[in-house]
C-alpha cells in the first residue's frame, strides 16, 4: 500500500454560519470537524500551478484523467502551504486492500475512510445529500468518515448498486490520517 499526501483546510463549527447551514442540510449532527478530501468543503490548503514542472513530479498518480491535490512528499506539501499555521495535513492510501486503522505512521492518526467519486473531489459520503438505502448517516464518526474498512467497502459497493446512474455513487475508497501536530491549533 502506497502512502501519499494532502493538506486540506479545516472545516468545523469555527466557520459560523457555513458550518451551521451544513449541518443543517448534510443533517451530520455528530459531526466536530469535517475532515474530508472532499474538493468543495475541503478544500486544499495552497492552489496547484498545474503548469509547473515540479508539480506533476510531485503528484500522486491516479491512473486517472483527473487531478487530486494529492501528492508523494510531504516536504513538497509544506514548502507550499507557506505561513499558514491551521489546515489538516493528511496522509492517504488509495484503494487500500486491508484494514488501516491498526497501521501505524510516524504522527500519524488514523481517522477513517472516505468515498469520493471518480474524479476525486466529491465525497458521497458527506457532500451528496446522504444516501440512505445504503448507508445510515448515523454510521459516519465525528470527522465525517467511515471507521472500519469492511463497512466502507461495503458502502462502495452497495452505493453503485443502489444508484447506478448517480454519477457520484461510483466511488474510490481512500483511507485517511491526520498529522497529529502540524497544522493544529496549540
């Protein structure tokens, strides 16, 4: 399993009146910060100069028509983020094969998996309005993620079975960590 890595900006109850309306509308009342690669409600925390060189050497390939903020370096994620002292530093596995909250990085927390559609910016699991004949929302922990592997495989499935024309029910399931230090809050 390959690791990778994203830095998003933080989305929780912080955010006043946004965080408020989506609570509201995603109906995710156990949520305490979303943490998610979702490209709309987490978005990334510098923006990609898709024209540059070091860029696309630094990006985490999809085999994909589609380009995901994801990248191999670490120190390529920070030296972009700059100044900025608040986002969520994130490492990522893309399809894992296993269960991953029992792997083990260095200031790494394991946090959950998340589903996002097949160009990698929407999350079915929190930005699609819910699906309820295949996943309770009840299910998703405080970050907006499902915690075992099994269910979240279960989920992809059953959300393309459920909703094949629904072009986000067509998922790829990423496993999630946050870095415990960098990008938090003291």
């Amino acid at each position: 399993m390959e690791i990778a890595y994203t830095a998003r900006n933080k989305f929780n109850p912080t955010f006043g009146d946004s965080w408020t309306k989506y609570i509201e509308w995603c109906k995710l009342k156990q949520l305490e910060e979303l943490i998610s690669l979702d490209a709309v409600l987490c978005e990334t925390s510098f923006v990609a100069d898709l024209k540059s060189t070091e860029t696309w050497e630094n990006a985490f390939d999809l085999n994909s028509a589609y380009f995901a903020d994801i990248y191999k370096s670490i120190s390529y994620i920070l030296s972009k983020v700059g100044t900025k002292t608040e986002f969520n530093l994130l490492a990522v596995a893309f399809e894992p094969n296993e269960e991953c909250g029992d792997l083990k990085l260095d200031n790494f927390k394991f946090i959950g998996y998340d589903l996002l559609d097949q160009d990698h910016s929407t999350s079915a699991l929190t930005n699609c309005g819910g699906f309820e004949e295949t996943f309770n929302n009840s299910e998703l922990n405080k970050n907006g993620l499902i915690d075992t592997y099994e269910r979240a495989v279960e989920i992809k499935r059953n959300l393309l079975i459920n909703n094949e024309e629904e072009y986000h029910a067509d998922t790829n399931l990423w496993a999630v960590w946050r870095h415990k230090t960098i990008g938090q809050k003291e």
